[in-house]
C-alpha cells in the first residue's frame, strides 16, 4: 500500500524494498548505504511536487553522510514503532 498523503517532515516510516535495477547507476558507497536501511526506520521529508506519487525520505549512513533519496511512495510504509 502506497505512502498516504498524511505523513509529514520527520515521521518515522520504512523503505521497504526498491525496484530492481534502481540501484545500479550509483556509486558502490551509496548503493551499500541504501541497501543497508531497506526495512529500518528513517525519516520521512516530503511529498515530490514535481512528480506526483514519489517521496523523498532522508537517512544518515554509518560514515555520517546524509542522504536524500526520492522513491515511489509504494516502497514506503509508515514505521510500525
């Protein structure tokens, strides 16, 4: 089930799986950082404006780096917390 209109910037929700091939165009480091929190609570940041139906959701990898990354709301849920 998609991502509802409802979250707002900090909510707590879960990437849970992406497209195969999504990855493949990213450095070895970001690929690694993206894998390492599929199914992990992260933040929510906000709804795309420019491409109705994705998200963007925010994390912090383990070398301190922040990330942005924009997906399909479908590969987000809500965090069961």
């Amino acid at each position: 089930m998609p991502l509802d209109r409802s979250c707002v910037e900090g909510d707590v929700v879960v990437l849970t799986h992406l497209p195969e091939g999504w990855l493949d165009d990213l450095l070895p480091e970001d690929q690694a950082a993206i894998t390492a929190i599929i199914g992990r609570p992260i933040q929510f940041s906000e709804y795309d404006a420019e491409y109705e139906g994705y998200v963007e959701v925010v994390f912090v990898d383990a070398r301190g780096h922040i990330h942005y990354v924009n997906v399909r709301s479908e590969f987000v849920r809500r965090a069961r917390l």
